[in-house]
C-alpha cells in the first residue's frame, strides 16, 4: 500500500505537467462560491427558486467530479497516444494497483470538495455521516467516467467527443424530479440516478441507506467491468 501511495503522488504531480489542466483548479472554488454566496441572494429575491434548490445542489456535487474527471481523461488518453502506458504496463504493479494508484488521489480530493460543499451550503442541515456517504459515493464516478473513456477511445479527438457525450448523460438523471413518481426509477440505469436520489433523499430529512448502497454496489460493479476493459486495450 505504501507503494501505491508513493506512485500516487507522482502520479498526481504529473498530471499537472500540462499547464492547461492546472486551470480547472479553479472550477470547483468557482462551484462552491455561487453555492453558499451567489445563489442564496438568488433565492432570496427570486422565491420561485425555493423548490428547485435540491437540483441545484445535485448540479454543484456531480460537477465537482468533473474536474478530475476531464483531467484524468486527457492524461490517460496522452499516455495511450504517445505510448507511454507501455512502460506503465511493465511496471512492478499488477494493473489493478496501478489502476488505484492512477485514482487514489483524484478520488479522494473529490470526496473532499463534496464534503466541503454538503458542509458549507446554507440551505440543509446534513448530518456528518450522510455527507461523508453521498460524498464517497458521488466521487466513483470519476474512476468510473475515465475508466470507461479510457476503455473506448483511441485518442485525444474521440476522447473529447465522448468526454462530451459523457458530460451530457451524467445529468440526465436530473429528469427523473420532473416526471411522475412512480416512473422516476426508469432512470436507474444510469448510475448519476442514485446519487441523485441519495441527495435529494437527505436534504428531505429521508433515509439515504437504500439508494448509497443500491448506489455503491451498482456503480462499484461497473467500475470493475470498465477496469477490466480498460486493462484489456490500454497497455497494448
């Protein structure tokens, strides 16, 4: 382990070597401003707001995945382009750790902007526990964005067509508080769907148990199959 947390700080290091992808950085300060300062003076003069700011929290936590979701993206799919995976595929490391060690650190510093966010908007009271749940929860799909890209793409082009298309079909789930409630499930399929419904079950003063777990155990499967995928055509 200590090994991995060692390549993973290099590895994070290096994904900055592009002084391109060091402005995204800012992306999420950007976020969590208009969330506790800006929107709160929208509400309060635009009242009709009131009812939809559940969206607009489910908005500002999935877009904080999306920074690393992008950056690690484009990093993967350079290496795969220039040929360097190869040398990574020959490294002392089974894939799968390798694969952790690529995530480990992107990961985690998005729990922690979720963390932030759940923590600092004026709006709800969310307890400790829930927020670290929705948080952890809300950041696999950053392995599980890039792993999937990483799986279909053969290089920077496709990557930012598909990045794209990726950037559209994590908020479709969104819909499924503008239809009927009986229905809203059909969107299940897209693993956003449970994040959602997590966050809007907490801000409710619901439980959150059954979604994060429907939500961990779905999205975690998908992670292993894109894993295995992506370990398939990336190092070849």
């Amino acid at each position: 382990m200590k090994k991995i947390f060692k390549l993973a700080i290099t590895d994070f290091k290096l994904i900055f070597r592009d002084p391109s992808l060091r402005t995204f950085l800012f992306f999420p300060v950007i976020l969590i401003v208009l969330i506790i300062w800006v929107l709160p003076s929208l509400v309060e003069k635009y009242d009709f707001l009131i009812p939809f700011l559940p969206v607009f929290l489910i908005v500002a936590a999935i877009e904080n995945t999306q920074m690393f979701c992008f950056i690690s993206s484009m990093v993967l799919i350079d290496e795969k382009e220039s040929d360097v995976a190869k040398v990574y595929g020959i490294v002392p490391f089974t894939k799968f750790q390798y694969i952790i060690s690529r995530f480990l650190i992107p990961y985690l510093f998005t729990v922690a902007l979720n963390i932030i966010l759940f923590f600092a908007q004026p709006f709800y009271t969310i307890s400790l526990g829930n927020n670290l749940a929705i948080s952890f929860l809300t950041a696999l799909i950053v392995p599980l964005y890039v792993l999937s890209i990483n799986a279909i793409v053969k290089n920077r082009m496709q990557g930012m067509v598909y990045i794209k298309a990726f950037n559209m079909i994590v908020l479709i789930p969104i819909v499924a508080f503008f239809v009927p409630e009986k229905i809203k499930h059909i969107f299940g399929v897209l693993p956003t769907h449970w994040i959602f419904q997590s966050i809007d079950n907490v801000v409710n003063q619901l439980s959150i148990v059954k979604f994060t777990v429907i939500g961990f155990l779905f999205i975690g499967g998908l992670i292993w199959i894109a894993s295995k995928q992506f370990i398939q055509k990336h190092f070849v």
